[in-house]
C-alpha cells in the first residue's frame, strides 16, 4: 500500500492553544490569533514565513462561503495555499495530510493547521444531518440522542461495562486535573461512581459520557523536514500514515451501526506505518463520547469485537502505563471547542512526544495514534473516520 508519509519528509514543529473556556464573549477571529500568535512564538516564525494555511468552517461561521480568505486577512497571512476541511471532527487530522500533500506537491512550505470555535458565545448552524423530521423538535435530538441509540445496539450485541467507560472517564478526568488548557470547571478530580450516578441524558448515556461545549483555538506549523532543520527547531514530529474512510457502509440500507470506518482505516494506518498497535505508545482519540472510544479501540485492533470493556479494565491507561489514553482530559474533560476539538488531542500528542507535557508526562514516547470523527447521520454511525499516526523526530 502506497504511503506517500513514509519517507518523513514532512514535520510537525510547533504547536498554540488557547484555554478552553465556557461563553467567553470573543469572537472566532480573536481566539484565532492568539493560537496563531502562540504558535509563531513557540517556532520563531513570522506571518511572512508562512505560505499556506488549513482550517476548518466553525459553526459560528456557518454560510460563511468565504471563511479561509477572511481568516487569513484577520491572521495577517498571504497564502499560495489554502485549504478549509467539512469533514467535521475529522478535519483537523485530516488537514495535516492535505498539508503534507501540498507541500509535497510544491504548493506550499509552511503551513498553518489553525482551528477555532466560540459555539457557547455565538453559534448559528443546523446540525440535524439528512433526517430532520427525527430530530428536531422532538426525537433523537442531536448526538448524545444518536450515541445512545449506538450504546443500546452495542449492549444487545456485546457485553458494555459501565465501569470501563467509568474508569476512562476517571482517567481523562485525571489529566484535565493537570491541564492548564482544561475548561476550569472542568478541572476536578472525579471517580468512578460519580460517572455512574451521573444523571441520564439519553439512556443508556450519562452526563458524564459526552463532551462539553466551550470556546477555544489551537494551531500547528508543518513544513518539510529539511527546512525543521535549517531553521533548528528544538522538536519535531513526523507524520508516518493516515487514513481517512468516508460514508462507510453507505449502500447498507440495515447497517450495524457499531461498525465504523475504523475497521477500515485504522489497520491501513498501521499497514503504512510498518507497524502494529503494539507499536503505538499512546492513543489519542476522538472522543466526543465514551462509547466512540471504546468502539475505536475495537476497530482499529487494540482489542477485539466486543472485548473494549475488559480491555479498559484490564489495561492501564494512565501516562505511565501501557497505553496511555487522551492524557490531557480528551475533549470528554479538557472541553470541546466545536470543530477545533479535533485538533486537541493532536496538540496534546505533540506536547507529550515533545517531552513537554509536565506532570502527565509519557515516558520516553515515540509514537502517538490520533484520530477524528465527523458527523452523525440518523440511525447510522459517524460518518467519516481518519487516523494520523506520528512519531517523534
């Protein structure tokens, strides 16, 4: 299988976030440019050093047909390239291989990967997928309604311990504890019976098992390896695979809809990267949801059908065991920032390969697995799936 990443040609070298807070009262542009502002500094570059630039369509910029020009305009950035990404969370990984493409197809050097969203101070778009007569006013009612619906044909097919999701939760909890980015509301110990007291919002899901909603930006530089070393940054990391699966089972008109595209695009990851999941030393997640978790580790091999319950049970997944898992709090405890959630387990990958995530620190890691999902059609699972993995330069 042709994998145009494996000759490491392409580097990660920096990387901004902005704390992720509750209705801040900024706008999208602002938070913007200060993980842009953030990014540079951490780098050394200027906006004149960057010449291309990859985003994603925030929700409070929905009709926006002309998000990445105003973008740029705001950023103070003259672009030669210039990519916005619909896949939903999936976009933000998915970005760095659009990135690595054109700067391997001579478009672009330097590229800023630069996600931002203020959905609890400004949010305008319609997310009620192809089926809206289901889900608005009454009905599922958005994703936490669909991720029950998926937790229930999970738990008729297979055995689903709450205390696994539980323990996950406990342990992403854990990291946002230590995470100055964290949602501050966000950064309290908690423990597995407070995820299973947690009150029902779509049964079998709890409280505890989605996302909160914030406002916040994060950024990444990637450029070619070469020029990393010209400009003697202190760290890099290289983008070895990815795969991206779209609309899977698409022509199913009855599909299980706890298979995902990860069945698919997770082991073409590993076939690119030569590698195995033995070989990953840390999971980074999308993780809107618990249950999306667990269904991933399945998929792309950690585990097998099924068997994600006694795997989280039986595996330690703190920063110092044997598969670490979304060591800053995930989206699940650190907050999701619309869109630009798909990029923080990305940073928080890249903050831990570079030895600088403190007092969650990985041991001596190499290689870190990210992943993102984007959208969540009716009576269907998400629809796109993308898997990145990286290792350290």
């Amino acid at each position: 299988m042709k994998n145009p990443l494996a000759n490491k040609d392409i580097a990660i070298i920096g990387y901004g976030e902005v704390k992720n807070v509750r209705r801040s009262g900024r706008t999208t542009y602002d938070f913007a440019a200060e993980a842009t502002a953030q990014v540079l500094e951490y780098t050394g570059l200027g906006t004149k050093d960057i010449d291309g630039m990859a985003t994603v369509l925030p929700s409070s910029e929905a009709g926006n047909n002309f998000w990445s020009n105003y973008l740029g305009d705001h950023l103070g950035l003259q672009t030669s390239w210039t990519q916005t990404t619909d896949i939903g969370g999936a976009s933000m990984p998915g970005n760095v291989a659009r990135a690595a493409a054109a700067i391997q197809s001579g478009y672009c050097e330097t590229v800023l990967s630069i996600a931002a969203a203020t959905p609890t101070t400004r949010r305008v778009d319609d997310q009620r997928s192809y089926r809206s007569e289901f889900r608005n006013p009454t009905g599922i009612q958005g994703p936490p309604g669909a991720f029950g619906l998926i937790m229930h044909r999970y738990m008729h097919q297979y055995d689903l311990k709450f205390e696994a999701l539980g323990k996950l939760a406990v342990a992403q909890r854990n990291g946002a504890v230590v995470n100055e980015y964290a949602v501050e509301g966000l950064r309290k110990p908690m423990t597995v019976d407070d995820y299973l007291n947690a009150r029902m919002v779509s049964t079998p899901l709890r409280l505890l098992d989605s996302v909160m909603p914030c406002d916040g930006a994060n950024a990444i530089i990637i450029t070619t390896t070469e020029r990393a070393k010209k400009l003697g940054v202190k760290n890099m990391a290289h983008p070895i695979a990815y795969s991206e699966l779209t609309n899977f089972n698409v022509h199913e008109q009855l599909p299980d809809i706890t298979e995902t595209g990860f069945s698919i695009a997770g082991p073409q990851a590993l076939e690119k990267a030569g590698m195995s999941t033995d070989d990953i030393d840390m999971f980074h997640p999308y993780d809107d949801f618990l249950i999306a978790e667990m269904l991933q580790l399945e998929q792309i091999g950690f585990c097998g059908r099924g068997e994600g319950s006694e795997y989280l049970l039986s595996t330690d997944i703190s920063p110092t065991g044997k598969l670490p898992i979304n060591t800053g709090g995930g989206q699940i405890s650190a907050g999701q920032p619309g869109l630009a959630g798909g990029q923080i387990n990305i940073i928080e990958a890249l903050r831990q390969l570079f030895g600088e995530a403190t007092d969650r620190q990985v041991p001596n890691p190499s290689t870190a697995m990210c992943t993102g999902i984007g959208v969540i059609p009716y009576v269907r699972n998400w629809g796109s799936s993308a898997v990145l993995i990286l290792e350290r330069g």
